[in-house]
C-alpha cells in the first residue's frame, strides 16, 4: 500500500500542480508530454519489469522500480525547463513500470481468489487517500512554497517503501537464467514514442500533412509492425503475443486500454479547466478531480461480492455502463460549468471504473498460474499505460488543435470549449470499455475445498 502511494500521490498531485509548472516554466501545449512521456516509459518497461519478477522474484524487481523513482523525483524537482522536467518524468516512468505491477502482483500471490477484492480494495483504498492528500499538498505547495516540492516529497515515501519491502516481506524463488528482449523493447518504445510525437507536435510544431508528421506516423507503425515480427520469433519476448490471443485476455486488455483513456482524460484536463473556467484555486479543482478517486476504492472493494456471485463479464458491464453515465454527465456538465456538477460526474465515474479495472485484472491472474502471472498481470497494466499515454496525447492534439492559446487564461471560454470536446471523446471511448466488456466470455469463480481458486468459462 506504501509502495501503491508513491504511483498515487504522484498522479494526483501533478494534475493540480499543471498550471502553475506551465506560469513558471512555459509551454503550454507541450504540458501532455509530462503525463505521455511518464506513461510511455511506464508501459514500455511493465513487460520487461514481468519478466524478470517471473524469474529473479517480485522483491528485488520492486526495490529496483523504488530505487528509479527516486531518482527521477529528485531530478523533477531541480528541473530548470519544460524539456529538462519531461526528460526526468521518463525516469520517474521507468520506476512507476516497476512499482504498480510489482505491488498488485504480490497481492494476487499471496490472497485467494475470494480474497483479491478485499485486498485490491485496501490497495485501491489508497488512491482514495491520495486524492486527497496529493491535491491538498499540490495546491499548498503550488500556492504557498513552490511546485518543486510535489516532487521532492515523494522521497520520504520511496524511502519508507524500501524498507517496509526488505524488512518484513519475503519470498522463495527458484532462480532461473534469462534473456531479456531488449531489441523487442527498443522497437516497441521508438515506435510508441514517434506515433506521440506526431500526435502532440502535428498541428503546432509542424502541419498535420506535413513531411515530419506524415513520417512520424508511417516510421512509428512500421517499427510497431516490425516489433510484432519480433516478437513471435524472440526466446522471452518482452511482450509475449499469446496473452493476446486469449478471448478473456484480450477482452481485459482492451477494457484496460479505455480505462487508461478515461483516467488520463479527467486527471488531465478536470483541474486546468475549473480553474481557467471558474478561478478556483488548484487546492479546490484538484480537490474536485478527488471525487474520482474516491468512487474507484469504494467501489473496487465491494467489487468481489458481485463477481463472486454474478461473475466477472456481468460485473464489468454495469461497471462500464456506470462509467457512460458518469462522463456523458461530465460532458454535459462541461457547457455549464460548476464545481459540484463536475465532482459528481467524476465520482461516478469513478465509482464505474472501480467495477471494471480490479474485476477485470483479477479475471485475467485467475485464469493463469504463478508463473505466468506477472506477465499477465503486468499485460494488462500494460495495455492501461498506453492507453493512457496514446489518450493523454490524442487529446492534447484535439486540445492544441482547438485551442491556440500558450495559457487557458488567455481566452477561456474558447479552451473551455475545447475540453468539452475532448470530455465528449472520453465519454465515446466508455462506450468502447462497454463493448470490450461485453466480448468476455462469461466467467464464474471456481470453487475448490480450500476455497476459491480461479476463472472458468460457463
């Protein structure tokens, strides 16, 4: 749960603290590339972080995570530029790729199946806790000492994880000898990176069907293809293909890759727009973009009761449909702006997403072994991450696009139309999380003498 709280406090202290980073060091429309860069390095390094946990153990895996988001927080905090803080935000990702799989995977290897939700819960709990004390530090530092330190706090935090992990868990692991993919991983990120670049730069440092842009895309998708190619011949590849071609697993992975959508989508845009549309303060708008992470603990932990009697399938499907209900409202609510309006919205659609994203990651450990749970688990975070590093910068495009401005208070009513545009397209990719959902097969928990034990098919 410490370990959870470095990932957590980090994501929601950051989206409050945007404004003030962008008065102080500049570039407005550049800002996305704080969360993408974090997510893509993330995403990139979840598969190989997996790996290795299925082979060396989760402990020295996680301790390593720790150790780069360290390191890259305090470099954040002595950033002297916008491209300086983005550089050191992909150090922080390539500790955050460690860190989030690590700790939900130890969860699903030492809790029942019957036991996950309760224990996820407790792990998404922290969130909850952290949507509100990240906030409150990122406006009290925003407004009365400076953004550096939403940074430099998470040292206390890595420090205290570190030791909690060495002192009190540990774990068996037969060691085994192991070849890492690095040619899969290089492919992989230079592709992801080059089909970012097009997205946020196209329209603003270059035209759309311009040379850069057009080349950007076409280079980007050829090394995708070609790190697929790469893949299915590789002896350990860093992203194994077969967790794609499960039905339950690719279903999982897909509502995966919406949920990281939405919860970019909101984390992003909810503080800038209150505060550019209302005046609130960043303790106030980050304090109303908490609503979401308030309805996702409460409703991750009560998440078991229903899939242990319902199923899995069933549980995502209100969960998803919940999700429609909560950003179309914000949609809506965006044209008439008030603060109570987008927190309800935000905590709805939270609470949504607390029925989607354990329900769906728990189905997806069950139906494996320990062996191939990191990987599986660490897929699913995976496809998450990029999720959110493709959405965070499909919207910033849509954003730029809309909206020509370097500040939101240059002319906020025309950003403001701009994000509604963009709350729209996050409320049109709930209903794809809807659709994904509903492809699962339907799953029920297998019972055994000592208890639940895993996924099967009805």
């Amino acid at each position: 749960m410490v370990t959870t709280g470095l990932v957590a406090i980090d994501a929601t202290i950051l989206a409050t603290a945007v404004p003030t980073i962008v008065a102080d060091l500049g570039g407005f429309t550049s800002f996305p590339w704080l969360f993408s860069v974090y997510l893509l390095t993330q995403a990139v390094s979840v598969p190989i972080y997996s790996k290795l946990a299925d082979t060396v153990g989760r402990k020295p895996v996680i301790l390593l995570g720790i150790g780069l988001f360290l390191v890259g927080s305090v470099l954040c905090g002595f950033a002297w530029s916008m491209p300086a803080l983005i550089a050191f935000r992909a150090v922080q990702g390539l500790g955050a790729g460690a860190v989030q799989p690590m700790a939900i995977t130890i969860a699903g290897d030492i809790y029942t199946v019957a036991e996950r939700a309760k224990a996820q819960g407790y792990i998404a709990s922290v969130w909850g806790v952290s949507s509100v004390v990240g906030p409150t530090l990122g406006g009290v530092f925003s407004e009365f000492l400076s953004w550096n330190w939403i940074f430099f706090v998470n040292i206390p935090l890595c420090l205290a994880a570190a030791w909690l992990l060495v002192r009190y868990f540990h774990e068996t692991v037969e060691r085994t000898r192991h070849r890492i993919d690095w040619a899969g991983g290089a492919l992989l990120t230079t592709g992801m990176s080059l089909l970012i670049l097009a997205l946020l730069e196209g329209g603003n440092a270059w035209e759309w069907l311009s040379v850069p842009s057009i080349g950007a895309i076409v280079v980007g998708t050829l090394l995708l293809v070609a790190f697929v190619l790469v893949e299915q011949r590789a002896e350990e590849p860093v992203l194994p293909l077969w967790v794609f071609s499960r039905r339950l697993l690719l279903a999982t992975a897909l509502v995966s890759v919406g949920v990281g959508v939405v919860l970019i989508g909101l984390t992003s845009y909810v503080p800038s727009f209150l505060e550019a549309l209302l005046g609130v303060s960043p303790l106030t708008s980050g304090l109303t973009l908490a609503a979401l992470t308030i309805g996702w603990p409460i409703s991750a932990s009560q998440s078991g009761r229903l899939y242990l009697r319902y199923g899995f399938r069933t549980t995502m499907l209100i969960g998803s449909s919940i999700v429609v209900l909560g950003t179309t409202g914000l949609a809506v609510a965006s044209m008439h702006p008030s603060v109570l309006a987008v927190g309800l919205s935000c905590f709805v659609a939270g609470a949504g997403l607390g029925l989607v994203a354990s329900p769906g990651l728990i189905a997806a450990q069950s139906s494996v072994g320990w062996g191939d749970r990191a990987v599986v688990t660490g897929a699913n975070l995976f496809a998450r991450s990029m999720g959110s590093a493709v959405g965070v910068a499909a919207l910033g495009a849509v954003v730029n696009a809309l909206f020509g401005g370097e500040s939101p208070a240059q002319d906020p009513a025309q950003f403001g139309d701009a994000v509604t545009v963009a709350f729209t397209a996050v409320a049109v990719v709930a209903l794809g999380i809807v659709a994904a959902s509903a492809v699962m097969p339907r799953t029920t928990v297998e019972h055994s003498p000592g208890g639940p034990t895993g996924a099967a098919a009805d």
